[in-house]
C-alpha cells in the first residue's frame, strides 16, 4: 500500500487513511510506524558516527505546523510513544518545534555573513514556510545582536493556512484533468493508481520549473492510461474542451497521447493558493504596523518555496527599500536543521502570543448582581454560580516560555475524594461562561485530593499550566506541596 500526504489527514483528525490505491489503515498506526522507521534509522546512522547509544539520553525533536491544534500535538506525541521513541506522551525526551519557527533559527544562524549582520536586535522578521500541505506564518523581532547567540519574542500569533501547499496546485490539476476526461475516464484515472502517479509525477517536475511566463507550455503524457485513451478520443475530447474554454485556456494535441497545457491554464492551478498567500501575509505585515513595527526581512522556506512562480508573486508584491525578500540556499531542509537548533537551545524563543483564551469550569459564590439566576445551584446550604469560566490566559497575551500560570481550587463538597477540572477554550479575549457558544472543552486534569473524612482545606489543589512552549504541559500539587499523582491531561483524540 502507498499513503501519500497523511499529514493532511490528520488536520482533520479523521481516525483513517487512505492509501492512493482505496485501501485504509487506522491513521495512529500509519504514522507511528513512519516515525519507527525514521527513528530507527537516525539511530543506526548514530551508532555509527559514535558508537553505544543510549537512548533514555537521546531529546527527539518532532516538527509540527504551527496551526495545528493542542489535539493534533498530542496525537503526535501518542504516535511517538507507540513508536517506542518515548515510553510515555509527557516525556522530557521529546520537543515539539513549530515548523516556521525552526526556520526562523535557520535563516538568522545560516545566514550569509552580509544578511546576518544586517539583523541587528529589533529587527522583526517574517518566515513564510511553504510545504505540501500547509503555509505556516511566523512573525519573530529578534532580541539578539548578530554575533549573539540566538533569541527572539513572537510579535504576532503564528498563522496561515491549512490547505494552501504545493499539494493543492496537484488537485487543482486533478479538477482539470476531470473535467477534461469526463466522468468515466477520470475514475479509470483514479483507480489506475500507477498510472495516476505517473502523471502526477511529471506534472511535479513541470510544476517546480514553471515560472508563469505567457510564452510557457506544460506538456502532459496521458499515455499511461494505456488503451483507455486512444489517439481519437483523446482528439475529440481536446475539440470539446477547446469548444467551451476561453481561448487562453486552449489545448493542443501533441503526438498520440500527449496534451500541450498554456500557460494560463497552468498558472491558474497555483493562483487560488496565491492571492490566499499574499492577502495573509498583507494582513500580518499590517498587524505589525499596528504595533508600530516594520518587517525587515521575510525568508521563505519549505520545497514550495523552490517554486520560481510563487517565489517572482511574492517578490513581485512586498520586495521594495525596506523588506528584503530572501530564500535559503536548501529551503527544503530549513525547517528540519533548524528545529536541531531547537532541540540544542529551546529558550531560543522566549515568549509566544496566545491564539487563544484558555480557563476551566469552576464554581464561585453567587452573586446576585453578576450572576444569572438559572446559574445558580445550592450545595450543601451554600450558594453557587456553575459554569464559570475563569481564564488562565487570554488570546493575544504574550506568554513567556517558562512562564507558569497557576490558581488554587478547592472542593465545595466534604466527601469529595477526586477532583475534576474541565479545560476550556475560545477564541474570544472575554467569556463569562463555559457554556457560550465560543466556548469549547479541550481537555481535563482528573486530581486524587484525598480521604472522605478530611477537611475541605486540606484538600485544596494547585494547578499549574504552562503555556509558552509549543504545547500545554498540566501539573497539580497539594496543600503541602507535595505532587498529586493520578493527574492526567486528557484530549479526546484516536488512542
């Protein structure tokens, strides 16, 4: 079987993949056995170069998009642990690196020597990280000078979007390809899987050549679909085609299985994923103006970065006096060396803003004049309002990244022995109520806090969240201050 872009799948937290040919396996599976695979490899290589390993001293550094979710993240760390790299989802021996911002390590620290030594301290710098799947967006002002180690804040949330890769030029292809054959042909097409990535695979070197230029062409074999297309209804469906196209979008036959694509056909499969692009990063570059700073540099990385096309739009677009616009020499690995860096030195990004409000669900002594009636609730003769949202952190907060965030709760019944704190997110700054519409559960901390016969203030509970890394880390500790075992930090994703 052969699975092909199943990151993408896991954006959507769909439980199965799909291989090219129908086929599924359970997703978990899928990609653990991927990073088995990877794993064991790094380490032969490893033993290699130096000798015994052990592996309890080994930091394993993972990558992941910046807009993925706390559940995507900790999907990640539960297919880590299946792998066997580490034997449970909290271990310290592995970092998640946020995709753009190993990048961002990259370009400042293999930067030629005249760039770098224009990247003074304050310098704000934007890296756009164009993958298959996904163009993550991080917005860093450096605090660090050139011959400093580096270090840098996050001045805007990182951002972008999920289905705007290279990957996506491929189904705009596919639409055509569609289209153009008809129905029963195109299913033939997607049946025949090595036919299917025949095409596909020329249509890759011409899509990483193409430049959008008006006298450009891209020609492409059909003659993997074998006699299911002759030379005649491969005319006739080129007539038709040409029939109801505008005159730009006309196709030639070429030899007897072979179509010649114009360049404004072909530039059209990439210009959806453009204008998505360009209208983000306008978005962002005006965001930080409104903070009163200025993108100095904005580096592109990622295979789709390769792209002569997307690479002369956004030059085109932002490139003037002040914004340099610049590639690294192998962008496909900036993300990959840099979250290396990462793994050596992680306070390399000291502080992150909040994308999001986070808080739990509490209880607090009702009032009247704040609280609604319907959230009031009597609990052993005393007066409560549910559902309370009390915030943790709130959405465009910068959060430092080793800044902990901790409240003390306590149970309002004596004979409570287990406490449940629900955690709750929105993409609102302020909520009142877990129950608003924003508001959705993220996950629980589940808290043994002791004996039936003890006091109620002996069983108060700490709750410490920890928010400025790349995902939230949970911990609980009691009255004494000892640490509570039993505290599980829950996500409902496939196990």
């Amino acid at each position: 079987m052969l699975f092909q872009s199943y990151k993408m799948q896991l954006l959507h937290m769909s439980p199965i993949a799909r291989s090219v040919d129908g086929r599924e396996m359970p997703l978990m599976s899928l990609v653990a056995e991927t990073l088995r695979y990877i794993a064991s490899k790094a380490l032969e290589k490893l033993r290699e170069q130096i000798g015994k390993v052990v592996p309890a001293k080994i930091r394993w550094v993972l990558t992941v998009p910046a807009l993925w979710s706390e559940e995507h993240k900790l999907f990640m760390r539960k297919a880590a642990v299946s792998a066997g790299i580490i034997d449970n989802p909290s271990s310290s021996n592995l970092l998640l690196c946020l995709e753009p911002e190993g990048a961002s390590i990259q370009c400042r620290e293999d930067a030629e020597t005249s760039v770098r030594s224009q990247m003074e301290k304050g310098s704000v710098v934007m890296v756009l990280d164009c993958g298959g799947g996904t163009v993550d967006i991080t917005v860093h002002k450096l605090q660090c000078e050139p011959s400093e180690r580096f270090l840098c804040q996050e001045l805007l949330p990182s951002s972008g979007g999920c289905e705007w890769g290279s990957k996506y030029v491929d189904r705009y292809f596919e639409e055509f390809l569609h289209d153009f054959l008809g129905e029963s042909l195109f299913e033939i097409y997607k049946e025949n899987a090595l036919a299917r990535l025949d095409i596909l695979r020329d249509f890759e070197i011409i899509k990483r050549k193409f430049k959008g230029g008006k006298d450009e062409k891209a020609m492409i074999k059909l003659s993997y679909l074998g006699e299911h297309l002759t030379t005649s209804k491969l005319s006739q469906l080129v007539e038709a085609h040409n029939s109801a196209a505008p005159p730009e979008y006309a196709l030639k036959l070429k030899g007897s299985s072979n179509i010649e694509l114009p360049s404004s056909l072909m530039a059209s499969f990439f210009v959806p994923l453009f204008e998505n692009i360009k209208t983000k990063v306008e978005q962002l570059v005006q965001q930080a103006e409104a903070k009163g700073e200025r993108i100095r540099f904005i580096f592109m990385v990622g295979g789709f970065s390769e792209s002569p096309f997307l690479k002369s739009e956004i030059i085109r677009k932002f490139e003037n006096a002040s914004v340099q616009i610049l590639v690294p020499r192998r962008p496909q690995i900036s993300v990959i060396r840099g979250a290396c860096l990462y793994g050596l030195n992680p306070r390399s990004i000291s502080s992150r803003i909040a994308k999001k409000t986070y808080g739990i669900n509490t209880l607090t002594t009702f009032d009247p004049e704040r609280h609604p009636v319907d959230k009031k609730v009597v609990i052993e003769g005393e007066d409560f309002c549910e559902d309370v949202f009390d915030a943790f952190v709130r959405k465009g907060d910068s959060i430092g990244a080793e800044e902990v965030h901790t409240k003390t709760y306590c149970p309002v019944r004596s004979r409570q022995t287990v406490m449940r704190i629900i955690f709750y997110a929105t993409d609102k700054r302020d909520v009142d109520f877990v129950d608003e519409p924003s508001v959705y559960q993220l996950g629980e901390l589940c808290i043994d806090i002791g004996k039936p016969g003890q006091q109620v203030e002996d069983k108060t509970v700490k709750v410490t969240l920890l928010f400025g890394s790349t995902h939230i880390y949970a911990s609980a500790t009691n009255k004494d201050g000892s640490e509570i075992k039993n505290c599980d930090f829950k996500f409902d994703v496939s196990s």
